[in-house]
C-alpha cells in the first residue's frame, strides 16, 4: 500500500507543478488536499480496505429507498487530450 500512495504523491505533485506555487491560496488548496488524503489512507488502513478488491459490504445501497431518501454515485475522468467525463447514477 506503500507504494500506492507514494505513487499518487508523485502524481499529484507533477499535477500542482503547473500552478503559482507562491500563491497562498494555491498552497492552500495543496495542503488541504494532501491532508484528505491522508486522512481517507488511515481511515482506510483502519478499516483494513484492500485497494485491488471490492468488499461485499461496500457494495449496493446505503439508503432504504423511503420518500426523501436517495442514494447517488458519480465517475470523473480527466484525459490527456482535456477532455473531461462526469457520470452521474441516481
């Protein structure tokens, strides 16, 4: 899992190169991400999820379906041409 997450560091850190890294709201915004990230790999880690399976549990509704309630899951994916896909599932 190491690996993983050193990986996505990487990622991540070519990705902000682009940007003003003397702008405080730019660093901000690094900060903030880097500290969700490593807050959602301890919850995972804790929780003992496994990156390459997904758990029975983790799949299929988390609502009961009454009036009022609703349950939705959405896809984005970024390309290297620019194109950007969002996938909406209600």
């Amino acid at each position: 899992m190491e690996d993983f997450v050193q990986n996505i560091n990487h990622q991540f850190y070519d990705y902000v190169l682009k940007y003003d890294l003397t702008n405080d709201n730019i660093i901000r915004k690094i900060v903030h991400t880097n500290t969700v990230a490593d807050t959602c790999f301890t919850i995972a880690c804790k929780m003992g999820l496994n990156k390459n399976e997904v758990e029975i549990w983790e799949d299929g509704m988390r609502t009961d379906g009454s009036k009022g309630t609703y349950e939705w899951w959405y896809f984005d994916s970024h390309y290297p041409d620019g194109t950007i896909l969002v996938i909406f599932f209600f």
